[in-house]
C-alpha cells in the first residue's frame, strides 16, 4: 500500500508540474495600452490675471473659467475679457471681449472666437468680428484676410475684410474694405 501513496503522490506532483508548464505556455493577456491624458491639469474658476510693468498695471484679464494645459497654454472655455491700461496703469484704454479664448504660450497668442468685440474707448471705436488674434508679443491684433470686420467710431462705419492695428486700436487697417458709410446711414441700412 505504501508503494501505492509513493506513486500517487508523485503523480500529482507531476501533475501540479504539468499544469504549470502548461500555464506559462500559455500566452500572457495583453496589457492595457495606455491612456495618455491631454486635459487640462488645472481649473479654475472666477480667473482675474493682472499684468504689470514697473508697478504699473497693463493689462488684466477676467473669465469665468481657465483651464491650463501641461504646455502652459491656457483656454477660457465661457468668454474672456482681456482689458488694456495706459501708461500710468489707471486709464481703460481697449477691451477685447469674446466668448471662447485660447492662450498659444509657445506663441504668445491669444485666439478669440464668437462675436469677439474691441472697444477703443477714449477714441470711442468699435470693432465687431467672429475671429480675432492678439499678438502679445508684438502687441498687435489681426484677423484673417477673409474675416468679416466692422468698425465703428462716432461719426462712420467702414466694414471689410481682414484688419490690422495695435494693441490699444488706435490705428488701424481694413485689408479689403467693403464701404463707408455715415452713423445714420449704417443704422438705415442695417450695417
């Protein structure tokens, strides 16, 4: 009886070993790939940004929500409004407003879409787009040659295609103006 548990303990031994064997040829699972996040690593919301020079504000930015990418570029998803102070920090000199923003940090562009609006005040003009890019760098703000533009200031409105100024909008350029026409006759006519 003896030799009989021997063999049915090697038996299942080499059974134990059998079934091993047989599991580590078996081929593994493939791991799941990975999933690589692009989102946004920050959110925040009530977004106030202040920017200065020698103690002197230059430039302040509000948005109900900002979110900032691994990149740094930053996206204000619910409007911006990005709003330019004169040279003793005090006076409101232009405002960009505009519902979806984007910050290109490698370029040092904002890109603003849905109607995107810019306010000279102290020359009380107006600019009203679908698109618009602000240059930080350069301090400059265009569209592109196709975008629709019209500008008001308090005796005209001119209305073209694509349009060049400086950051405060004081000067400008319409690369392919459309008309001219009076305050009064723009409202007559719906321009």
């Amino acid at each position: 009886m003896r030799g009989v548990y021997q063999w049915w303990g090697a038996s299942r031994v080499a059974g134990v070993l059998l079934a091993g064997l047989a599991a580590a040829c078996q081929p593994k699972e493939q791991e799941a790939p990975r999933v690589v996040y692009h989102g946004p690593l920050m959110e925040t919301e009530n977004v106030v940004t202040l920017l200065s020079d020698s103690a002197r504000l230059k430039i302040r930015l509000t948005a109900p929500v900002e979110q900032v990418f691994e990149n740094s570029d930053r996206l204000y998803p619910k409007s911006a409004t990005v709003t330019f102070y004169d040279k003793t920090g005090k006076l409101i000199v232009n405002t960009l407003v505009a519902k979806w923003v984007k910050f290109d940090n490698a370029k040092q562009l904002y890109i603003m879409r849905g109607a995107v609006k810019v306010a000279n005040v102290p020359q009380q003009q107006t600019l009203n787009t679908e698109e618009l890019f602000y240059n930080q760098s350069q301090r400059k703000i265009y569209t592109d040659s196709a975008m629709f533009v019209r500008v008001q200031t308090p005796t005209e409105v001119l209305t073209g295609n694509g349009l060049t100024a400086n950051q405060d909008f004081s000067r400008y350029g319409i690369h392919q103006p459309k008309g001219v026409f009076s305050l009064a006759e723009a409202q007559r006519l719906g321009k």
